[in-house]
C-alpha cells in the first residue's frame, strides 16, 4: 500500500471536472441490463466500486461494453447464475443493490467483498427481500441469494436509507402486486428518477413510495452528472485555503443530496449555483467557490440522510470555522467502510483539532489555525484519506495519510485533480 502527503498551499484556483455520480452510475449499469433496446451511458464514474457492478452484471449474462468515453448496455436478457461468486470490493452499493434485482430472477448468486464489506450488516436488506420470498444463506459476506417468485410487501424503513429502499424496489419490479417502501425521512430518489426515466410508473406520496410489478424497462441514453459528494472534496479545499477561486461544472444539485451544501452556506461559504439545468431527469449546476470564512454551526438532524456520506470532508470544514459546530444523528456512521465518527474524530485529534464523538454524534471546535504533522490511519476508507488531504492544504504542518489506494473506489486521479487546481499532495 502507498500513502500521501498534502501540504500547505497559497490557494486553489481553475476550472475542474469531478468524477461521475457514483449513485447515478451503478444504477445506470443495472437499469440498463434490465431494459430493452441499448443504453448508452456517458461520463459513467469508472472508479473501483462501479466497476464491480459491471463485472457482477456481466457475470450474469448482462451485454455491456466499454467504448472509448461510452458505455454500452444491451438488456432485457434473462440473467443466468454466475460460475463463480460474485466479488464486490468493498461497494456496499453493489452489494445491496444487486441482491434486490438478484431476488427477481429464479437464479443464485454467492457474494464476497473484502474485509471492510465483510463486516457491513446485511440483514436490514436480507430482511425485507426474505419477506418478497427471496432466501439467503449468511448475513454478512459472503453471502449467497437465490431469486424466483416474488410477491408485493408494504415495508416500513427502519432506517433511512436509499440503499435499501433501491434494493426492495429493484425487486418489485418482478414482483406481482404493487410494493409500497415507507421511508421515515426522504432519501436520495435516484432509483425512482431512473425508474420514470426508463418508462416505469412511480408513486411518491408523502414518505410512501409505491412502484406496480412487472413493468418492462425501456432503454436510455443517459447523461450521468459530476458526484457532489466528489465534488464537496475540492469544494471544501478552496473554501479554507487562501486565494482559492474554483469552478465545477455539471455537478449533481438534487435536492435531496445537497445538505453539505446548505450547511456550508450556513457556516458563511461563498459558493454560488450557475447555469441550473436538468439533464437525465435530474438537476445539475456549475458550482464555483471562493475562498471563505466559516463560522460553527449546529446541523439540524432531519439533513443527515441528504450528505450522509459528507459528514468527513465537513468536519474538515468545522476545524476551520469559528466556533463549534454540532453534527447529531450519526449513528449510520459506524457502518459505513469505516467506523467513520470515530476515524473522522480521530483524523482531526491527530491534527491538533479539538473533536469530541457521542454514540451518535460529532462535536468539533474550530480554530484560526490547525497544526497538522502527523500520519492519519485511514481504515481503508477513502472518504477518510481524502479528507485527511484537504485538512493538510490548509494545516501549518503536512499531513500523511497511511495508504491512498482505496481513492480509486470512488474518485480515480484525486491527487492529480487537486494537483492541478494548485495542491500539494504527493
């Protein structure tokens, strides 16, 4: 394994283009393999954990090929058992995603993943899918799945989660009678978006959300946006470095992933939304954002679901504002690649930041200036160790992280990216 350093910068400045949506992409791929006709997909995120989603449809049958900055799905094939288990990475998106649409076909299908996956809980998906009929072998990885018949359920989310409300309603597609998911906040919509954009009828109603069974799927061309969760990585870099001037353009703005976003403007950040558009039935934007000055702010708990996965980069942020800033209600935290409140706490220790981690939530003090010199264990997360290089650009002293290889999963060339907007990391 290969670690990095990042060190101080005077500011970021220049045009950049962050990586596909990550959420966007594998559901790309796999509402493709079930459509009919060829799905053509550009700027798909071909980062490690997307990939994985490819190669399990493949294994089962699924057409789909690389052609030059294209991808191309041909679906509506019957998916076949695949010779070998399924091997997963570390995306839990894959994971939880493919046993949904797995359970609609009357084929088995065993999961592996690496050691971080092993450990994430399966059985808040194994549960609802076993009540459409589906049976699983293990409750964590590696797992196995065998489909066939299934039939409608009314479920009620014990969590908010957009991974297991996709998994049920790729089921429900092949299920008889009509699936009702019941969500106890919003969660990104993404699988009903793309649900309508290949011609299925959807019904959100309040926090119910409601899809008929056996409707068929017709291919797309589709347009996937720059991830924000990606995009927040720079986005913050510029913010607590001097002089910085950046621009995003393409980036994803639903609404219901936008709450790191809200938060920054709320702590004083200068970040402005140009040239709003829809494009592949969502909303995208051109970001541009200015160097700024933050102040703590307390981040009401009905936004966790919409930057779930930002929770790190904002801490970064929280260490450079005045003040406290107070994040509650984050228990998913520690099932995510990580036990990520506690390496997020951790990480800021380490720098010299004041952090304090509840059983659910995240308290960090700023300051005008953080220390920095030290080596961040990264737990293999790369939401941690990118991170970790944002706090070093604006840090007196470099930060290390223990190994950068994990970046790939979800933002290849990170380092050369920030690189070229005027970091230092090497």
């Amino acid at each position: 394994m290969s670690g990095l350093v990042s060190k101080q910068i005077s500011g970021l400045r220049g045009t950049v283009t962050a990586p596909g949506d990550k959420s966007i992409s594998h559901r790309s791929l796999m509402f493709g393999a079930l459509a009919t006709g060829e799905t053509v997909v550009t700027g798909l995120l071909e980062g490690e954990d997307v990939i994985c989603t490819a190669e399990a449809l493949k294994a089962m049958g699924a057409d789909i090929k690389k052609d030059g900055d294209i991808w191309r799905i041909r679906g509506g094939k019957q998916l076949q058992t695949p010779r070998a288990p399924l091997n997963l990475g570390n995306s839990g998106t894959s994971t939880r995603l493919l046993m949904g649409l797995i359970s609609g076909y009357p084929i088995t299908a065993t999961f592996t993943g690496d050691a971080s996956l092993s450990r994430r809980p399966m059985k808040r998906v194994i549960e609802p899918l076993s009540q459409m009929g589906a049976q699983f072998e293990g409750e964590r990885l590696p797992l196995r799945v065998a489909g066939g018949d299934l039939r409608a359920i009314t479920y009620k989310l014990p969590v908010a989660s957009a991974q297991i409300k996709s998994a049920i309603l790729l089921a429900a597609l092949h299920a008889a009678g009509t699936t009702t998911v019941i969500e106890p906040e919003p969660t990104r919509d993404h699988t009903e978006r793309m649900l309508r954009l290949f011609g299925a009828k959807v019904t959100t109603d309040g926090h119910n959300i409601l899809l008929q069974g056996n409707q068929k799927l017709t291919a797309q061309n589709i347009t996937v946006p720059s991830d924000p969760s990606a995009a927040a990585f720079p986005i913050v870099a510029a913010l607590i470095t001097k002089d910085s001037d950046i621009t995003l353009p393409g980036v994803l703005i639903n609404p219901l992933r936008t709450g790191l976003y809200t938060t920054l403007i709320e702590m004083g950040a200068n970040i402005r939304f140009e040239n709003k558009r829809e494009e592949s039935g969502d909303i995208v934007a051109d970001i541009r954002v200015r160097s700024s000055t933050l102040t703590g702010v307390r981040v009401p708990p009905e936004r966790v679901p919409s930057m779930i996965d930002e929770f790190p980069i904002l801490a970064v942020a929280a260490a450079f504002a005045e003040g406290e800033t107070i994040m509650t209600n984050l228990g998913e935290l520690r099932v995510k690649e990580s036990d990520r409140l506690t390496a997020v706490a951790d990480t800021l220790k380490a720098a010299g930041v004041r952090a304090i981690a509840g059983e659910d939530d995240l308290r960090v003090t700023g300051a005008s200036t953080v220390r920095g010199g030290c080596t961040i264990a990264t737990h293999m997360d790369h939401r941690i160790a990118m991170s970790a290089l944002v706090m070093g650009m604006a840090s007196e002293n470099p930060i290390s992280i223990d190994s950068a290889d994990m970046i790939a999963t979800s933002f290849p060339d990170f380092a050369g990216l920030m690189n070229g907007l005027g970091a230092k990391i090497s």
